[in-house]
C-alpha cells in the first residue's frame, strides 16, 4: 500500500494530434466506484484510457493505484481491465470459453487453474451454457456479458468501463451495470450517459471542454451537469 488516493492526478494534460484532449485536471479520489458524466467530445474516453494505461499524459501527475502510468504501465496494465461500449472489438477468439480464458494468458496459471478460473467466470455471468458456442454469434447482450467476463476473470483492482451499457437494451444494461457495481473486491470508474446510473456511484466527475467542471457527489454533480445543458449555444 502506497497510502496514495487510488486516483491521482496533478495538473494532467493529454494532447492528441491538435486536440486538448484533457486540460489541467487535479483530482485525487479514493472511493470505490466513481462515475464520469459529460458530453460528447467533453474528454471522457481520453480519461479512461489514462487511467487503464493506454495512453500517456501530456504534462502533469499521474498516480494510479498508486502506479506511475508510464514507468510501471506493465504493472497498471495488470491490474487494470477495461470494457468498452462495443463487445464486438472486444472478441479475440471463437468460441465464449476460449474467449475467456485468453484473458489468463499474461498471467501464466497452467491450464487447469485457467479452466478453473474461466469456467468459475463463466458461471458468475451466467454464460456456462453457451460456453462452446461462437462468441461472434451471440447476442449483443451476451456478448457484452462476455467482455466483463474477460475483464473479471483477471481479478482486477481496478475496471474502468467506457459506456458499457450504450448498446444494450434495457435489461442487459441492468444487468450489466449490476455487475460493474456489485463490491466483489475492484473499484470501478464508470463513464455513462446513463445519469441514474450515474448517481448510484460513490463519486462523480464532470468534465467539461476536457477540463474537470464538477467532482463529489453524484447527486450534486448530476445537477451541475444539467444546469450546463440549459446554457444552449447559439446555432
Ligand atoms: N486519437 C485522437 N486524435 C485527435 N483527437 C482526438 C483523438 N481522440 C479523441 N480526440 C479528441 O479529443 C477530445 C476528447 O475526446 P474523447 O475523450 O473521446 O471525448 P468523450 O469520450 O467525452 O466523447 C475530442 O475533441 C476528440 O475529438
Ligand atoms: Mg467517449
């Protein structure tokens, strides 16, 4: 334990191409679930990707898990799983189990471990009966099941979930969405337009122009969030 807040970040810039990407966010949160809120374009999937490692921070601070992003990005990378809005990109091999237990291969456990470890996920996500079947051919529900079961059977720490839900009908998203935040042991940052989503989360963070407008409770948040919505530029 480093006693650093989980997440940390000083003064982050993120530039890509010409694009200020984020701007100056200073954050440190350490609660377990937290939820990123704003429009399209606001700088949302940039701070995901930095959190789980992918991309590097322009300028400033960054402390994840108490990790320095770039020097111990093998590490992050490790600890961190990420799910994506599309399940489609996420499918790397035929079949649901395989699929699964591909996601072990950097964590070198032997087989036995890896099929045990698998066919446990398989199970939590209710997926054991469709363990043979081509995972290109279940539905978009399913396969959304598929990638958190890709993304758990890691035993992250962390999950950082970029609009997990946008394609799902509203069953799955519940569904999905229990599982993001049931407590089995990881924290979750959860980028969602769904704002009852949203508020169910710990802590909230707005961002607006890539810059950090709003951060605390979601309720307070959710609120700041749709006063900015009322202040309608002009066409
Ligand atoms: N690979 C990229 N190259 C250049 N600009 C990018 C790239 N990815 C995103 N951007 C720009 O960065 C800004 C923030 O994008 P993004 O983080 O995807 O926002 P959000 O997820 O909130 O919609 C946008 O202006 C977007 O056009
Ligand atoms: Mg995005």
């Amino acid at each position: 334990m480093t006693g650093l807040p989980a997440l940390q970040l000083d003064s982050v810039g993120v530039r890509l191409g010409e694009v200020d990407a984020l701007r100056d966010v200073t954050l440190a949160l350490d609660v377990r679930t937290v939820a990123v809120v704003g429009e399209n374009g606001s700088g949302k999937s940039t701070f995901a990707r930095l959190l789980a490692g992918l991309i590097a921070p322009t300028v400033g601070e960054t402390r994840i898990l108490g990790l320095d992003p770039v020097r111990q990005a093998a590490e992050l990378r490790r600890r961190v799983a990420v799910v994506f809005s599309n399940p489609d990109a996420q499918i790397v091999m035929p079949t649901v189990a395989e699929d699964v237990a591909f996601s072990l291969r950097p964590d070198r456990l032997g087989r036995d471990e890896t099929r045990r470890r698998a066919d446990e996920t398989l199970e939590r996500f209710g997926l054991t009966d469709l363990r043979d079947r081509s995972a290109h051919d279940l539905s978009g529900g399913q396969k959304q099941l598929l990638a958190l079961a890709g993304a758990f059977v890691r035993r992250p720490d962390l999950v950082v979930a970029d609009e997990p839900t946008t394609y799902l009908d509203a069953r799955n998203a519940r569904r999905v969405a229990a599982h993001l935040l049931d407590d089995t042991g990881h924290r979750l940052v959860l980028v969602t337009h769904d704002l009852s989503l949203a508020e169910r989360c710990d802590a909230a963070v707005l961002f607006v122009d890539g810059r950090v407008e709003a951060v605390g409770e979601p309720a307070a948040v959710i609120a700041e969030y749709e006063a900015t919505l009322t202040r309608v530029p002009p066409c």
